[in-house]
C-alpha cells in the first residue's frame, strides 16, 4: 500500500526489533498504524514513540 510500511521496514528504520515494533503497534503507541488481517501497517512518515518510562525513572532524583 501507498504510503505505508511494514513492522519490518519500521525496525530498521527506527533500529529496534520487529517484535518491539507489534508491541508499540498493539498498544496504540503508533499513530495511524493499522492491523489488517494478520499484519500491522504503519504510516511511512509516523516517528517512532519516546519511552517516557525509562525518562521518569531518571527524573525522580
């Protein structure tokens, strides 16, 4: 599809696993992505989420 990448294409591009990506994917944390049968799709021009988990922990100094 146009204007779309696949879970593959989104962990290379934004260097971390497919596995990472479904996961983002699953729990709404990619805006516009889209699960069609068996597969995600993912906007091709969509930013990969910040872990705001792993900044809060930090900031609790």
């Amino acid at each position: 599809m146009n204007g779309y990448i696949t879970v593959q294409e989104a962990a290379v591009k934004w260097g971390i696993t497919p596995r990472q990506v479904q996961i983002l994917c699953k729990t709404n944390r990619i805006d516009g992505a889209i699960r069609m049968s068996r597969i995600w799709i993912i906007p091709e021009h969509a930013e990969k989420p910040t872990n705001n988990k792993r900044k809060a922990a930090y900031n609790n100094d």
